[in-house]
C-alpha cells in the first residue's frame, strides 16, 4: 500500500524521492501519506498527521528511510518519534550522505524497533530517478518508442500518423505525468512541431519540462515549443557561442539555453548534458525521439529503461528506423533487456524493459 501511495509523487516531488507511509495500529490503518507536490510535508508527516494520537504505539510502513536531517522540513525520524510510534517497516536505505542509516540509528536509539528492507527491490525500481541521481549526477532515462512490429516510426514519405492508436497514445499522456522532463532532438522538434504536454483530462497541470537537444539552434521559433515556453517551460541543450542574436531571440520567448561542450565528433556531451540537467534537480527524464538522439544515448551507456509501443503494422524496409546505428559488430555486444512488464492497449503493445549494467 505504501508503494502503490509512493507512485502518486512521480513527476511531482524532484528532486525529492516519491516515499509513501502507511501508519497501522491493532490492524487498523490509521494514517496514510504520500510526499506532496514540490517534496513537502513528507510523507510520514502527511500520514502522522492523519493518524494523531493514534500513531502512539502503532507500526510505520515506509518506502524508504526516515530523514535525519534538517531541510525545508523537520527530520521525519524524530516526528515518528515524537508521535510515539513502536515500530517502523522500511523498504529501502537512503543514499543521500545527509540520511545514509542515520534515520534508522536515530529510530534505534529512541527506543523504536526497526525492521529493513522489506520489498527493497521494488522500492528501489520506484526510485531509480532519485537514487540514479544521488549516485551517478544524472536522472533516470527512459526511452520511449512507438513503431510498426517491423521497428519502423514512419513510412518512406515521413508520414507517421498514427501508427499506434488511441490507449497507447493516452498511455503516453500518463508517462509524461509522472516523469519530470521530456527530451526530444531538433529533428524530432522540427519535423513533427510537437506539444510535448500532457493532455489527459485532469491531468492538464502535470505537464513536464520540454528539452530540446538543439545542439546548432535549429528549432524555428514559430515551433510549439517555443511559442508555448512562457505557459510550460522549455529547455534547450546547445553547443556555446552561436549567434548571439538568435541565442536572445530564444531567451525572450521563454526558452532557457543550457549550454553543454561538445564530445566526440563535434556533438554535444551528452553525459555532460545529463549531469547538468542532474544539478537541476531532474530526476525522471523520458527520451521521446530522434532516432540519433536516442542511439547516442544508447551507445554512451546512458540509457535506463526502455518503453516500446509496437502497433500490428508492417511498413517495410524503406520506412523510417526507430533506432539509428548502434555501431555493433557482434550479438553479444548489444544492450541487455530484462523485461519488466507486458501492457496490451487494444491492439498495441507496451513491453517495458529495465536495461542491465
């Protein structure tokens, strides 16, 4: 229940970790929470503040370690204590150096029985944007493709609308709701002038952060993207110096320039470009098209998961690939898949898959 609670803070709570907390007392519950939009009150603040005085002697089930530390909010390991609390559950340590096991000693020497690692992996699959980012400076990165089952997004004249239909584009609307940025390259902004928003209905105010990977300012700005910057902000990462007339005209229509150093080839770092997008507090990014952006990305080990719509269409070798070259020359050399989750919506299928180091 914790976790299922945890899930209702993806995309709203970065940098923070989405943590639920399920507060239980003679099997009854008796407060519940959930880490609130912008990261506070936390959730075992919200669940203490529920229960009451029915949290004395009641057990906390929590998705990841009590903090210890002093931020925009009190500790959570002293108010489970001073709520009187006999007994937390814990599914995962807290990697941040601020907490790092000193919740639970701070539990411990209050008295209170602690218990971890209760569902750790499942936790930890939760979090991976906010655990990624703590151990590696980056967010999580998660491609999303759609295409024909031959692995192509668009016939040899470009036309691509719609491969997938209607459940597997709503399923999309509720991805970008629960990631905090969205990434395309300046082809994919050019070509296809997208919205990038969520357009769920309820869902309409949980847009994420648009990126652009523009590394030579190629986006017009008559696109979408830019022309909405003020209403749901854009970001484009792009190579420094450039024309500092068009650098201008971006920054006054709302567009925040990211300036990232050029890697191998004359490209933009891409690794570079994710640390930075890290120190921003960016913790879920979902890569939603080119096809170069996305095997750069691949190929630089920087990808995390892998979401694939596939529609029951065949479009043939002269269609558009998914995925550009990947530079492997034997089997053994490509990305290993774990599969995670088989989703049928209608006649499409989302396979999910967790990319192993």
């Amino acid at each position: 229940m914790a976790l299922g609670l945890a899930e209702r803070g993806l995309g709203l709570v970065a940098p923070n970790p989405a943590v639920g907390c399920v507060i239980v007392r003679d099997g009854v519950v008796v407060g519940r929470g959930w880490t609130q939009a912008g990261g506070r009150p936390h959730a075992e603040a919200e669940a203490l503040r529920r229960a009451g005085p029915l949290a004395r002697g009641a057990t906390a089930y929590v998705t990841l370690e009590p903090c210890a530390h002093h931020g925009k909010t009190p500790p959570c390991a002293g108010a489970l204590v001073d709520a009187g609390v006999a007994r937390v559950v814990s599914a995962l340590g807290d990697p941040d150096p601020r907490v790092a096991g000193a919740g639970y000693s701070l539990l411990r020497e209050a008295g209170i029985e602690v218990e971890e690692g209760v569902l750790s992996e499942e936790a930890a699959y939760l979090n991976e944007g906010f655990l990624r980012r703590v151990s590696d400076g980056r967010p999580m990165v998660t491609v999303k493709l759609a295409s024909s089952l031959d692995g192509k997004v668009a016939t040899h004249s470009g036309h691509s609308q719609w491969i997938t239909g209607e459940r597997a584009r709503n399923q999309v609307h509720l991805m970008r709701a629960r990631t905090d940025a969205i990434m395309v390259g300046s082809a994919t902004a050019i070509v296809d002038d997208p919205d990038l928003t969520c357009r769920l209905s309820g869902l309409g105010g949980r847009s994420p952060i648009r990126i652009v990977a523009d590394g030579r300012l190629r986006m017009p700005l008559t696109a979408k993207l830019v022309r909405s910057a003020r209403d749901v902000p854009v970001w484009v990462l792009t190579l420094p110096g450039g024309e500092d007339a068009r650098r201008r005209a971006f920054e006054e229509c709302g567009v925040r320039l990211i300036d990232v150093p050029a890697g191998p080839g004359g490209h933009m770092d891409m690794g570079v470009a994710l640390k930075k997008l890290g120190a921003d507090g960016i913790t879920r990014l979902m890569v939603e098209g080119g096809s170069r952006l996305v095997s750069s990305l691949m190929q630089a080990a920087l990808v995390d998961r892998l979401d694939w719509f596939q529609a029951p269409k065949l479009i043939g070798d002269d269609g558009f690939a998914a995925l550009a070259g990947l530079g492997i020359d034997k089997v053994e050399q490509s990305p290993r898949l774990e599969l995670r989750q088989v989703l049928s919506l209608g006649e499409d299928t989302l396979q999910s898959f967790s990319i192993e180091r």
